[in-house]
C-alpha cells in the first residue's frame, strides 16, 4: 500500500515538472514553485529529481537541488529502515 502511494506521488511530481517546463516555453501561466517543492517534500523528491533532469527544469535553483536531495534520501533512510 505504502510502495503504491509512494510510486504514484513520485509519478506525479515528475508529470508536474514536466508540465511546468512546457508551460514555461509557452509562456502559460505556470505552476508555482511551492506546489513544485511541496510534491518533493511529501514523497515524490525521487520523481521531482528524474523530472529536473529529464526536462532541464528548474536546475539552476539550489533550493530545488538540496531540497529534493535531501529530501530523497530521507525517504531512502526511512524506507530501509521501516523494511
């Protein structure tokens, strides 16, 4: 049940990233930054991690790096540590 949530959420953030990049070249009206943070800080730092990557998105802001990497390993501890 945990692995499902954890998987969809990760899903999400990385289909958030992506659709923040494509509305950032049109100029559309994008997704704020803190929706973009909080998505990685509830779970889906691994998803905002892949989608930073994949799509060039957001790269240049430390905030994003250390809170998502951070972030990510936090969830790794917990999840070794729960198994």
């Amino acid at each position: 049940m945990i692995q499902s949530l954890f998987l969809i959420i990760n899903l999400a953030a990385l289909i958030l990233f992506g659709v923040d990049k494509a509305r950032a070249k049109t100029h559309q009206r994008r997704i704020p930054e803190r929706i973009l943070l909080g998505i990685g800080l509830i779970g889906g730092a691994w998803g905002a991690l892949l989608g930073m990557n994949l799509f060039r998105h957001k790269t240049r802001k430390p905030i994003f790096w250390i809170t998502m990497i951070l972030t990510a390993l936090f969830y790794l501890w917990l999840f070794v540590n729960l198994a």
